[in-house]
C-alpha cells in the first residue's frame, strides 16, 4: 500500500512540473466577433477576440492584419507593440487593449475609420510553433444629408430632373418615386468615388408630362438608413412643348399664307385676262370658240393654253411639298440617335437642335416663298 500511494505521488508531482516547464503545449482557439461590425466614418470602431479555453496570452505574439500576414494593422510582440511594423494605412490610428491579457483577451482599437477600412480582419495567435486565428468582418458606412433636385430649363425633349447626392458608403440604392410612391424608371443613373473612395451620385429624369410631386430616394443598403429630397413640378414648367409647336404652326403659316396670297391673286389676274378674252372675242367667233373657263389665255398674241395648271393648285402643291420637307426634317432631327441624357452635353445638344430646327425650317419656308414668288410673277408676266 505505501508503494503505491508512493508511486501515485511521483506521478502526480511528475505531471504538474511537467505543465510547470511546458505551459505553452496546451491548445487554444480564438474566437471573434460572429457579426459583422458596422463602423461610421470617420469615428472608431473596436474589434475583440478571445482565447478559449482562456489563458494568458502575454507571451504570445498577437496579430491583427487584412489580406497579407506579412502586413499586419497591429502587431504585439514580446510583450510590447512593434509599431514600426504597422502599414503605412494604419500608422498612429491602432491601440491596442490589453488589460484583460491575462485572461486572453484583446480588443483592437481602430480611430478616424475611413473606406478603406471597410473588409476582413484576422486576429492571430501564435504560441511556439502552434497558431490559430479568427475572422472578423468590418462594413464602413457613411450616409449623405445632403442631397438636392435640380431643374434643367424646358426643351423640346421635356423637363429633365437631375438628383445629386455625394459621400455615400457603400453605393446607395437610389430610385425616383411619384406623389403615390410608385417608382418611376429614371433616364439615366450614375456614380463616382471622390479621393476618399466616397460615392456621388446622380440621376436624372426626362418628364414629357407633370408627375406632381417627385421624390428622389436614397437608402444604405447596410444601415438601411434613407434620405430623400421631394420637389413639385408646376405645369407652367410644360409650356415650352406648347410654344414650341406654336413657333412651327406660325412658320408654317407665314408659308401658307405667302403661297396662297400669291397663288390667288394670280388666279384673279387670269380671271380677268379672261373676262378681257371674252369681251375681244365678241368680234372675233373663231377666237372665242378656242377659249373656256380651263382654258387660260396664255398671251395676248398667242391664244390660250387648255393644258394650264390652276394657280391654286400649285399654290396647294408647294405649300404641301414644303410642310412635308419641314416635318421630315424635325423627325429626322429629333428622332436621330443623339447626346444621352446622362452625358454633360445634354442640354446643350438640345439646344443646338431647336436652334437648328428653327434656322432650317426658316431657310426652307424662305426658299419655297422666293421659288413660289418668282414663279408666280413669271406666269402673271407671260399673261399679259
């Protein structure tokens, strides 16, 4: 009995000098942070982890890094904090937490967080040859307060709507939406990232018609947080579609009546040449045999002519020659694929395009009135 309560002591005290000598042959794992943290920008944001079973880790080397292990965001070695090891990113931003060490426990402190903060981080432990790690992952977030609508003049095209909004992390979701809150497909929809990799956004609505009220919406798709700017469209801001089709009707009408009033004061004229005609003919029967009411006198010398086009109705064929040329032009022009409405040059493609519509229908009323005036003239002077 005294032998084996002595050989149960030297295997105990043989065990206990053994994990005395070796404390470090004990495994471990780490634990961290399960859901993702979200970090404001420009605030801090403190990432923890944790030994289990828990045990000092103040011998150990504990290291906090992104992608690379070779690049650490924080670095605890021997007892001390190597920051001349630390990326260039992180310099004088990193503090870390020690104070529950001895239970293995440490919590990285991370200040004036910006986008490129935004990802994973590995917190690393390593005793001796053995290591184990956790995986914690950081959303940056950063919500806009300032968002605005701005209203482009009228143009031939409608009212374009463009919503700006900038310093968004990550990309917001942004949409249009009408007084009933139904979502109105937007013209166009475009972002950049300024130097802090901050999105701005923008975009636009092309609108041929009043919505009433209108709202541009934005929402972080990580907080969920939304901002949104409303603006009430006036019907007078329409008008311009109508003065539009006014300013063609009275080209339109300047042609229509410069060709009419010629072509019936030619008609008159003939008309007495041929009550002339007739009043002559009464001395002459063979004469008045060869005239009728469609057959005009062509001149004075030489009879009439039963062939003779009536000056209305050329008066008719040119006004609708030229209105078909004036509206093939304005379709071709305006139905042309052009400048997008995202592009810069929108609005000054659209006015280059009323400006050229304007001056192009001008030239051609002002041709068909001098081609009509001259023929006119010309067939009155053959009458006489």
């Amino acid at each position: 009995m005294e032998m084996t309560g002595q050989s149960f002591s030297r295997s105990f005290v043989s065990m206990l000098l053994l994990q005395m000598i070796t404390p470090s042959s004990e495994k471990f794992t780490v634990n961290g942070i399960e859901e993702p943290i979200l970090a404001p920008l420009g605030g801090k944001m403190e990432l923890s982890c944790q030994l289990s079973p828990p045990q000092s880790a103040e011998h150990m080397e504990i290291r906090w890094f992104r992608n690379h292990y070779k690049k650490p965001v924080h670095l605890y070695k021997d007892g001390k904090n190597l920051y001349g090891e630390t990326i260039s990113n992180y310099v004088e931003r990193t503090e870390l937490l020690t104070d529950a060490i001895g239970e293995g426990k440490v919590t990285l402190r991370i200040f004036r967080v910006n986008a490129d903060d935004d990802g994973t981080y590995h917190c690393f432990f390593k005793d001796g040859d053995f290591y184990e790690e956790a995986i914690t992952e950081v959303k940056v977030t950063a919500t806009s307060l300032e968002t605005q609508i701005l209203v482009h003049p009228p143009n031939t095209k409608g009212l374009l709507v463009e919503c700006n909004s900038g310093g968004w992390f990550p990309q917001p979701q942004m949409e249009w939406r009408d007084s009933r809150e139904n979502i109105i497909p937007p013209s166009s929809k475009s972002h950049s990232q300024d130097t802090d990799k901050l999105f701005n956004m923008k975009m636009t609505l092309l609108i041929q018609s009043t919505h009433g009220n209108i709202t541009c919406y934005l929402r972080n798709p990580v907080t969920g947080q939304e901002e949104k700017t409303s603006i009430v469209l006036s019907n007078k801001l329409f008008l311009w579609s109508t003065v539009w089709k006014l300013i063609l009707g009275l080209i339109l009408a300047l042609l229509l009546t410069s060709t009419m009033v010629s072509s019936v004061a030619l008609h008159r004229r003939l008309q007495r040449a041929q009550i002339r005609a007739a009043r002559n003919s009464s001395q002459s029967p063979l004469r008045s045999r060869t005239c009728t009411e469609y057959c005009l006198p062509v001149t004075r010398h030489t009879g009439c002519s039963c062939n003779a086009v009536p000056p209305w109705l050329v008066g008719i064929l040119i006004v609708s020659t030229s209105f078909i040329m004036i509206v093939s032009l304005i379709f071709y022009l305006h139905y042309k694929k052009r400048v997008p409405v995202s592009d810069p040059h929108f609005e000054l493609d659209v006015m280059w395009l009323e400006d050229m519509t304007v001056i192009l229908c001008v030239l051609t009323v002002f041709i068909t009135m001098i081609i009509s005036s001259a023929y006119f003239r010309l067939r009155g002077f053959l009458q006489n």
